[in-house]
C-alpha cells in the first residue's frame, strides 16, 4: 500500500528508516541507516530500570488498541519472581483489512527486533517471541533474518553484547481466526494450545507464557523503542498528544482519493486526519479501527485519534484502519455483513459472544430483508450492551460496535429498516415478504 507524507514537521519514528535499507540485504546497510545504534550503546552502559526510565518518560503507550504504557507493563513483570519471563510481539495483525503492522515489518524489520531486545532487557525477560500471522510470508522471512544477523552479530542471543544477559528471539507463524490478536489467545496459540482468551486478573506480566511472567506489545509499539533511546525521552514526548505521545500509522480505505498508509501524530482530529487522504465527496461515514470499531458522522469529525477520544464515541483505536464509506453504502447492510464476520471469527467461550453476536447477526439480517420484527430496534440496543456488559475479552465487548454507533449516529438510517422496511441507500431490498400458509 502507498506510503502517503506525514504531516509537515512531524518525526518518522517508524517509517523513517523505510527504503533506507534493503531488508533483505546484510545487517552492515541497515546498521548504516541507524538500526541497533542505540541498543550497542545503551545495553552496555544501562541499568535496565534505566532503560525503563526513559520509556516511561517518553510517554510510549500500546499501539495494539488499549493504550496501556509500555513501561509500566515492563515494570509490572520485572518486579515478578520468576525462574524465566518472556516478551511477545505482537505482529498477528487482526483485522483482515489493515497492513499496518505488516507494512512496518516488512520494511523496518529491525526496529522491531532492536525493540524486543531493548523490551526483554528492561523486563529481565531472556526470551521473546515475535509471533506473525503465518499468511504474512514476507514479514516472517524477513524478521527471521533480522534476528538472525543480529546473533550472528553478538547483538542478541547468550550473553548478548558480551554483557553478561541472554536475550534468544524467535519468531514464530501463528495461526487463526481474528480472535487469536487479543493478548491471552495468542499466548496460548504460541504454547499450542486452544486459543481461547483467559479471564484477567492474572494479567500476563504476572502469569503469561507457560505461567511465567510476560510482557505483550504490539510490533509499533516495539519500534518506537530504539528511537527513544537514540532521541531521548523529551524528543519523543514533544510529539503528538501529551497523554498520548508519538505517532502511529494509520491505513486510509474505501471512498478516498488517496488511500495509503500515513505516519501522524497522536491526537489529531479525524477530520484532519482525513483530509490527509482527500475523502471523495458527500462523505457518510467514518469507520474508526476495523470491523470492531465504530462508525463516526461527518458532524462528530472533531473527535480527536486517541483511545480515550474514540472510546467516547462508542468507536476504538484498534487496527490503525480508518475507512470513508460513501453515500452509496448502506450502514445496515455493512454493519450485519461485518457483524457475521465477528461471529464467526469469535472462538465461542462465553455464552453471550457465541449466541450474542449470532443474534446480533440475525437483527440485522431481518432489517436488510424487510423482516424484521416489532422488537428488534430495541433488542439490537439492549443485546448489544449486554453483550459488552458481559465480555470476557476485547472481541466481544467491541463486536456490537457497528449496530450501536450504527444506531446512536445514523438512527433514521437503522430504523428506517428495523421499523418502516426501507432502505434510504438504495442497497437492501427490503421487501416484507408475506408468509403464506398452504394447508
Ligand atoms: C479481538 C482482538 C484482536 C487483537 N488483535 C491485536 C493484534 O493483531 N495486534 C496487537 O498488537 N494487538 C491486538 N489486540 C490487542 C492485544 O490484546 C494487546 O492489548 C496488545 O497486543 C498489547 O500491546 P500494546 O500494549 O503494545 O498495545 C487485539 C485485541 C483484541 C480484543
């Protein structure tokens, strides 16, 4: 996907080093274009509560969807006593649809590993894995040789940098539904086992890998790292929102001119957000973070790109996916057909999630068919907070997303097919079909 300009003035944390290096080439270019600098210099003359420190005071938040800080996470498994700790990196790319992740990997593969090396000496973790979807070929080939070189290196590995700490990464295909992105499937997709989502408490800092203690930060978060250490904590916490420092890529799809992937800053609003991608006229809607994020009117476009900002809203961060729909989609139509996709890619552990979000489905069914029922306005609402209300893990708290803001921002659109049998897009075919019973 294209790589569109960042706003003027704002630092390539993560892309600046893209088409600087080949990352399929020797480990000597990549250190020319600035890769493992900081690790050589910092790991030898660190503590790792140093380390920790200075991520802390850059502010470095989790680019994977909850924005919890980085060190913090660090910390909390650092302070656990434990025979072996762990780091993941998260590269499993959920959302169908995004190239976020894929794309930093792909083209910065060592700012990711530099990242993990960096995250296991501050959490005291000697080993890490770097799990990718395991569709992602080209990711996965090139961060296998990224940790490879940088063993052969003396960088990573046993006593890395003749320093006296191990650090063994291995990166490792996953496979599975969308489901297998959220922080606890995933652990248990890495021990082979069935990847379904644990209750928390325990958090895994305390009890994660093989009940050790482990840190999991998504790859952006991770590749922020090794320019934190070479720019300094102030350098990296002057960028963006100051509650949420940094930037993040942030993939454009659907009705724009200029679809593409774009570093920005933390804390934009949406609507300057998407002028970066030149929305194609008489926009409808905004749909925030993938098919579990929310759907944004043209009158809420001041929200600003943060968490907390799109929380509010009833939408989420998530993928980094922001997609324009135009005013030839139906909201109805999307959101039951992204609706389905959530519950089939949900593993089914809870009650709610398995039948909730296939009752979900079927509302929204019977309203692009003209055969919805009197209650099913009400019912959409009501089951999609108790859904929330009831959620065991991020998927199923955020699957009734669509329908609610759905309903919250466009409820003429929604009713005029739970309620009236029409469909003011022009795309359902909402006819009430009469049932006729034949003796
Ligand atoms: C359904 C679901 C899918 C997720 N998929 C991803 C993913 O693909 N990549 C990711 O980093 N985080 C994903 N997350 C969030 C993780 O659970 C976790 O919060 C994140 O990896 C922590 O990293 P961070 O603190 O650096 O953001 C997902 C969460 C849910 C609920």
């Amino acid at each position: 996907m294209k790589i569109l300009a960042s706003p003027k003035g704002v630092p390539q944390i993560l892309t600046g080093r893209f088409g600087k290096y080949d990352p399929d080439g020797p480990l000597a270019a990549a250190e020319q274009a600035g890769a493992w600098q900081a690790w050589k210099k910092a790991a030898v003359a660190m503590s790792p509560a140093q380390v920790t420190r200075i991520v802390a005071d850059a502010g470095l938040r989790g680019r994977g969807g909850a924005g919890y800080p980085a060190a913090t996470k660090w910390r909390a498994a650092a302070a656990v006593d434990a025979d072996r700790r762990y780091v993941v990196a998260n590269g499993f790319e959920a959302d169908p649809g995004a190239m976020v992740d894929r794309t930093l990997m792909e083209n910065d593969p060592h700012a990711i590993v530099e990242g993990v090396a960096f995250a296991a000496f501050a959490a005291g973790a000697s080993h890490a894995y770097i799990a990718v979807r395991a569709n992602l070929a080209v990711a996965l080939k090139r961060l296998s040789a990224a940790v490879r070189v940088a063993e052969e290196a003396g960088y990573i590995g046993s006593n890395a940098l003749n320093a006296g700490f191990d650090i063994h990464i291995e990166v490792t295909p996953v496979e599975g539904s969308m489901v297998v992105g959220e922080e606890t499937v995933l652990l248990h997709a890495i021990e082979n086992k069935r990847a379904q989502p644990d209750q928390r408490p325990p958090y895994p800092t305390a009890r994660g890998l093989w009940d050790r203690p482990t840190v999991v930060n998504n790859v952006a978060t991770l590749a922020a790292v090794p320019w934190i250490m070479a720019n300094g904590a102030a350098a990296f916490a002057a960028v963006g929102d100051p509650a949420f420092p940094g930037t993040q890529l942030v993939q454009f799809a659907g009705a724009f001119k200029k679809p593409g992937i774009v570093e920005v800053p933390l804390g934009m609003s949406v609507r300057k957000l998407i002028d970066i991608a030149d929305p194609l006229p008489k926009l409808k809607a905004v749909l925030v973070g993938g098919p579990a994020g929310g759907f944004l009117s043209p009158t809420e476009l001041d929200t600003l790109y943060t968490p907390e900002a799109l929380i509010a809203q009833g939408s989420m961060f998530g993928s980094g996916s922001v997609l324009a729909v135009g005013p030839d989609t139906c909201l109805v139509e999307m959101a039951t057909t992204l609706e389905r996709f959530l519950s089939d890619e949900a593993c089914g552990k809870t009650i709610p999630c398995r039948i909730g979000l296939r009752r979900l489905y079927e509302i929204g069914a019977r309203a692009t068919t003209g055969l919805s029922r009197p209650d099913d306005a009400k019912n959409l609402v009501d089951l999609g907070n108790d859904v929330r209300a009831a959620a065991l893990c991020g998927l199923e708290y955020c699957a009734p997303n669509l329908f609610l803001t759905g309903m919250r921002f466009f409820a003429d659109e929604f009713n005029a097919h739970l309620l009236h049998g029409t469909c003011p897009a022009g795309v359902c075919n909402p006819v009430r079909v009469a049932r006729t019973v034949t003796a």
